[in-house]
C-alpha cells in the first residue's frame, strides 16, 4: 500500500449499492493518501444509483474495455470488492485471472476462493461496505471519511441489508451508522434517492409481477414470481428494475422461501430469499451453481424458464419440513 504505482478498484458484474458504494469509497479514500486510482465495474449499474458522488469517474468495462484492459495489466494492486471468486467478475475474469498485480480480497460472502493474497474476509458483517470503513480505521485513516465517502459507504450498508430489515443484527453495523450519521449523512435524503426515484415503468412492472406472475405454495411456505424476456420487453426494462422484487413474495405471511426467476438470453437468473435458519446459500449451491449468504442468495439455470420453474417446484417437498418450520418460527419473538 505504501508502495508506488496504479491501483485498480473492482467489483462484481450486475453491480448492487454495496458493490458500487463500497467500490467508490475505498477510490475515494486512497485518492485522499495521494494514490493512482481506477474503478472498473463490469457493467451498466442501475439509474437509481447515478447521483453517487465519484460514480461518473468509473470505468465500465462492458462500454469500455481495452481502456480496463490495460489498466489491469498495468496495476500494481488490485481489489477485489463485494465478491469471493473471480469469475463473479464475467466480462473480464480471464484478465483478473492474469494480472500480476496484488489482489486484495475484501467481501462479505462465505468460502472465498484462494485466488487473492490478502483478505479481509468476514461473513458476520452487514455489507462489504462496512469493512471498507473497518479496513480504513484499521488504517489509522478514519478521519479522512469524508461526507461523500461516508454517504458512499452508508449506500452499501442501506442497500445491502434492504434498509436495516436482515443481515445487521450486529452492534457493530449501528456502531458505524453512527459515526456516518455524525460525520454529516444526510440517511433520510439517502433512502428517498434510492427507493423513491422509480420510473414509471418499473412501478408498472412490480404490479405485473405481483398480479400476474406470482404463485403461491403455501404447503412448502413458498413463492415464486418469473419475467420472461417478453415481459421485460414490454414494460421496457432497465437495470436495477427488478431490485428488490423478490423481497415481496418473502412479505406474505406464512412465507419462509421466495425465489424470482428472471430471463436472460442464455441463461436464467435466480434470486433467492428466506427467513429464519433455512439456508439459501446452500440450496442455491446445490442446485444452481450460486449461492451468497444464507438468507439472500443467487443462482443460475441453463434450462429454459420453464423448465428451471418445474426443477425449482420438484425440489420443494425434500425441504417441506425445514421450511414450514422457518416459517413457525419467523412469527415468534425471541428474547
């Protein structure tokens, strides 16, 4: 870190709030000790994320990739941020894979792979965003967070754990709302330009998804909704337009599993929510090469919409018990 030359700044493909606030805020604090620094993301991020201070100054690989290329054949140390295997990249793992710069891992996500020298790799935390402030503490730089990093970081944390409702029952997290909050973030003006700037079309989308194709299993405490590629056709569909969507199916009473398949050209795109013990992660790398943390996780499928919806369905009696008894026991208090 002390040393001279480029650092190069990566994060995962489909970038999220916690993806890109992390990214930008580590960029903005290594700016601060007078480093060369390049953000690269390997594609579009969402619209809703846009007014992000520094997001302009990223590089997304997909528009422009020989620049990136270059940049990562050139970089003396690489991190790696919000992801725990390479290939999460997409678009340009086979140059990560090559680079011979240092790479340094800093992820909340469970069994990295060992291809990073260093990592800062914790699973008991709400966001890769905050162990980017743990990693500048442990720095002895904190007080070079600054508004617009701390406004970058609370991101990751808001984002990360769909504003406070999982993944944070740890005291830590709140120790480090705290401190964002007496550094001058503005939380409340935050939260309304992330959740409260939706296109007109996406809100129509929700209520498609909702009314159309949402089914209910109640005997397995499960829901499901799908987009076909028509779908997202119609209602003109832009990333980030089906963030959270999941979230919804997980809302109904007696639900403890929610799955939202969604389309793409090669391939279809699992998202994967649940309550209480019953893991996500696991199910998710069992049976669609994903997973993620236990209670939010992602996968894939190289069968067609269809025939992923009846794989997922055909799983569900094997787990009926651990589900139905996630479900008993997400209404109950524990004290």
């Amino acid at each position: 870190m002390e040393a001279d030359g480029e650092i190069v700044i990566t994060t995962h493909y489909n970038p999220d709030g916690d993806a890109l606030g992390s990214s930008l805020a580590l960029g903005r604090y290594l700016k601060k000790k007078g480093k060369n620094v390049s953000i690269i993301i390997p594609n579009d991020f969402p619209d809703f994320l846009r007014w992000m201070p520094g997001q302009e100054d990223a590089i997304i690989y997909f528009h422009h990739s020989h620049r990136a290329d270059v940049l990562l054949a050139n970089a003396s140390v690489i991190f790696c941020l919000d992801y725990n295997a390479i290939p999460r990249v997409n678009l340009f793992k086979e140059q990560l894979f090559a680079a011979s710069a240092k790479k340094i891992l800093i992820d909340h996500h469970i069994q990295p792979e060992a291809h990073f020298d260093y990592m800062l790799s914790v699973v008991e935390t709400s966001s890769t965003a905050e162990l980017v402030y743990d990693f500048i503490r442990a720095m002895g730089d904190e007080h070079l967070i600054d508004v617009e990093t701390g406004v970058c970081l609370y991101v990751g944390l808001m984002t990360d754990t769909g504003s406070f409702s999982y993944s944070c029952n740890y005291p830590h997290t709140y120790e480090v709302l705290a401190e964002l909050v007496r550094r001058g973030v503005d939380t409340e003006q935050i939260h309304r330009l992330v959740y409260d700037t939706y296109s007109e079309n996406r809100m129509r989308l929700l209520g498609f998804c909702l009314s159309e194709r949402m089914t209910v299993m109640p005997e397995f405490a499960t829901a499901y909704i799908w987009l076909s590629k028509t779908d997202m056709e119609r209602f003109h569909f832009q990333p980030g337009d089906s963030e959270g969507v999941v979230n919804y199916a997980l809302s109904i009473k007696g639900i403890s599993f929610a799955a939202f398949f969604t389309e793409k050209s090669d391939r279809v795109r699992i998202s994967f929510r649940s309550k209480g013990n019953f893991s996500v992660n696991s199910f998710a790398r069992e049976h669609f090469e994903g997973g993620g943390h236990r209670n939010a996780s992602g996968g894939d499928s190289f069968l067609s919409l269809s025939d992923t919806i009846e794989k997922f369905s055909g799983l569900l009696p094997r787990y009926k018990q651990e589900l139905n008894q996630a479900a008993s026991q997400s209404t109950i208090l524990k004290m």
